[in-house]
C-alpha cells in the first residue's frame, strides 16, 4: 500500500517508489495554494513533471508556470519554490528527487506537525534535516545558530515504530 504524507493544507505527497538512488513520488496540488518558503536542496537533485492541471515554479529568481506534459529539472543547491495558483483547479505532478537521502523522513516529519508551522515549531525539524531542505533566508552562518537556539528543549517528532 503506498505511504502519503500530508505537507501542508492544500498539499499531499504519495511515494511510488523508493531506493537509495531516488524517490519518486506523485504530489497532489489542491486550489489556491501559496508558495512554501524559497529553499534548496544542499545534495539533491529534483525532477518535476506535471501530470495534470498546472504549477507555478519560482526557480533561481524566475517564474513558469508549467502544464500538463511539461516538466522542470531542478539542480540541487538551486533556490525554488513551486505551487497551485490556480483559484478552482487542483494539480498532480511526478516528483522525483535524486538521490533520496532522508527526504521521505522530512516529509514524513511534516506531517506530524500539527497546525500550521510557527518559525519556533519549525526550527527543530530544520535543524534536523539541513542536509536535505534548507531555507534560502536567513543566510546559513545565521540561520544555523539561530535554529539551534530556538530548538533548545525541543525536538522534532520522533518516528513511529
């Protein structure tokens, strides 16, 4: 059976498929969502093919929209953010990132948070999973410390057995 992780509200990730080389997964985006904040990814690599409806990507400063059949490499280290504009119509889109690294666990980590993230809910697991999800903003050399403090006494939600 496959796994889903709910990623935000209007977000929901499904794996496909899962090996030490890749995660492929299949994202389904609903309506009227917003953009997540810009990132990077410090050793990963991801593909994005739309599947159905249509995206809005933010990559490197510049902005597409992507339909279906369309699809976008985006190289690790590279900031982006991609989302559902759309006001009525959802979107389902192929995702596949290379290599898998811990991904699934950050995913699976969102979804064991409950309402909707604050910078102090947020910071453990951003702290925890750097290698795979960073913020473009605050700059690493504050981002990094100022994670750490805001994580004291915290940590992110372990794994279920």
């Amino acid at each position: 059976m496959p796994t889903t992780y709910r990623l935000t509200d209007t977000e929901h990730v499904t794996i496909l498929d899962r090996d030490d080389n890749a995660l492929v997964a299949e994202v389904h985006y609903g309506p009227a969502g917003s953009a997540p904040p810009a990132h990077l990814h410090p050793a990963q690599d991801e593909r994005f093919e739309v599947l159905e409806g249509e995206v809005t990507i933010d990559l490197d400063g510049r902005r597409h929209t992507l339909r279906a059949g369309e699809t976008i490499d985006v190289p690790r280290r590279t900031a982006h953010q991609m989302w559902n504009a759309h006001p009525t119509a959802a979107a389902r889109v192929r995702w596949t990132t290379t290599p898998a690294l811990r991904t699934e666990a950050w995913w699976a980590a969102l979804d064991r948070m409950e309402g909707k993230p604050t910078l102090t809910s947020f910071a453990p697991l951003l702290r925890e999973y750097r290698d795979v999800f960073r913020l473009t903003a605050p700059p690493q050399w504050i981002a990094q410390p100022l994670f750490a403090a805001l994580s004291v006494g915290r940590r992110p939600t372990p794994m279920p057995s």
